[in-house]
C-alpha cells in the first residue's frame, strides 16, 4: 500500500512537470517590458539636433495636453515606414510632437528630415542611446504618450500601425 | 635628498594613478552590474555579454549612474523599475515567485526523507 502510494506520487510529479514544461513550449519567451504605464516620465534634457542648445524636457510639456515622444534614427528602416504617420500626427493641435534621434549622425538625421518632412515640434539627440534606456525604451522605433501630468499613457514598441493610429486618437480625444 | 625624491614619487603616483584607480573600479562595479541584467535584445545573453545597440548604451548608461552617485541597489531598482523584474537575473521572492523558490526545495526534502527512510528505516 505504502509502496503504492509512493509510485503514485512519483508518477504524478512526472505528469506535473510534463504538463508544466509542455505549457512553457508554446509559449513565446520574448519578453516584452511593459512596466512603464502610468508611470512618470524621467526627466531629461538633450540637445537640439538643429540649434544645439541645451533643452529640459520638462520644458516641452508643460503646456500641452499630450506629448508624443517618438524615437528614431535615419538608419532605422521601420522608422521611414511610420513617418508618414508621424506627419498625420503632426496635424493634430492637441498633440505636441517631440522627436529624439537615436544613435544617428546629425547630418543623415538632418537628411532624412529634409527629405520626408519634419512632423516634431522638437528633435532632440540622444548619440550613445543613454536618453533612451532611461526613457525604458529598448529598440526604435518606440512612441510613448505622455499626458500633461508627465505620465505615461501608453507606449508602442515598433512602427506605429493604423490601429495604433487609432488608439492614439481615442486616447487623445 | 633620498627621502625627499621617494615622497614626490609617491606624490606623482598617487596624483596620476588615482584617477585610474577609480576608473578601474567604477569598471569593476559596471561589469559586476551588467552580468547581472539580462540583455531585452538579446534573451540568452546578459548585457555583459551582448553586444546589441541596447546592452552598449545600458552599460554606458550604468557607467554614468555610478559616476552620479547612485549605489549597485539603486541602480538595479531603477532598471527593474523601467523594465520590469525580469531584467534581473537574481529574481526576488514574492507571491508569483514562491513557487520557483520552493518547488526544489520541496523536491529536495522528499527525495531526502525517501533515502532516509530506504537506508535507515528497515
């Protein structure tokens, strides 16, 4: 009877360990971090990719009701894909648009404004990718909504789509 | 005169190697740091390790969390904050991580009380 009982327990940690690691096939291990909403931004300051001057983002949301801070590079190809979504964005006056410029060289990210048009109100550079990280991105492209209280709404990871579109209007609505 | 050239030998050294001296322990404490985050760019891999646009610009970005002053726990919780817990390869005990914390533990009593009681128990 003992004996039974023991078999038994063994057989049923084997099933249970059987099902627990077949689960954990089909599920995607990519982690995706999704910590940041409703959180506050961090404040940052960079410079302007045109004037080079010092600027505090705080400064670039005061005012407006939502800011949409996009980050982009013009070696990013998923980037050129977006802008035509960017300069849709750029229409809407309760959005204030603020572009930060990844990793890029100034002349290309100067470039890639002159040829597809400049939807941001601000770019601000970030060269080793450190404003980013702080930011709690972790790629590009990547679109954080933040409202006038400096907290995020929400966050896009990769190129904004039609429906991200759409969700960025309702939220700003 | 001896004496007098030894201490600003001394002097110098100290002068031009301090700088280095915390350097190479700033650097230390970034490897020491960076082994411990996993890389969100490359799963496999900590961000010691990898060499992804994302794991250079975190080790920079440690680098300069160090140099402001921050201490290895803040600098962890900062990150973990921003990322998530899963950045951290030393994951913390709490109700969605009991399980993984005593399920060996757990495995490790019943094996020993079945050897116990194999070897003792006749």
């Amino acid at each position: 009877m003992k004996k039974n009982i023991i078999y038994l327990t063994i057989v049923f940690i084997f099933i249970f360990i059987f099902i627990l690691f077949y689960k954990g096939l089909y599920k995607t291990n990519i982690y995706i971090p999704n910590e940041l909403n409703n959180k506050n931004i961090v404040q940052f300051s960079g410079k302007d990719l045109f004037s080079e001057v010092e600027i505090n983002f705080g400064q670039l949301i005061s005012n407006n009701k939502f800011t949409i801070i996009n980050i982009w590079a013009s070696w990013c190809l998923p980037c050129r894909s977006e802008h035509h979504f960017l300069m849709d964005l750029s229409n809407n006056s309760k959005i204030n648009l603020v572009g930060l410029n990844y990793k890029d060289r100034p002349t290309n990210a100067k470039k890639f404004i002159n040829d597809f048009g400049n939807p941001f109100s601000k770019i601000l550079i970030d060269p080793d990718g450190t404003i980013s990280i702080e930011l709690g991105a972790y790629g590009i492209p990547e679109t954080f909504i933040i409202n006038k209280d400096q907290k995020i709404v929400k966050k896009f990871i990769g190129p904004l789509t039609k429906k991200n579109m759409r969700e960025i209007e309702q939220i700003t609505n | 005169m001896k004496f007098k050239k030894f201490i600003l030998l001394i002097f110098l050294y100290t002068f031009f190697c301090q700088g280095d001296l915390i350097a190479n322990n700033n650097n230390v404490l970034v490897n020491k740091i960076s082994k411990n985050l996993r890389c969100l760019i490359c799963q496999g891999q900590s961000v010691y390790d990898s060499q992804s646009d994302f794991a250079v610009s975190m080790k920079l970005l440690i680098k300069k969390k160090i140099k402001e002053g921050n201490t290895e726990k803040q600098i962890y919780d900062y990150l973990k904050n921003q990322y998530g817990e899963w950045i951290s390869y030393d994951t913390e005990i709490n109700k969605k991580t009991y399980l993984l914390w005593l399920f060996p533990l757990l495995l490790f009593i019943f094996g020993g009380i079945l050897i116990f009681r194999k070897v003792f128990i006749k």
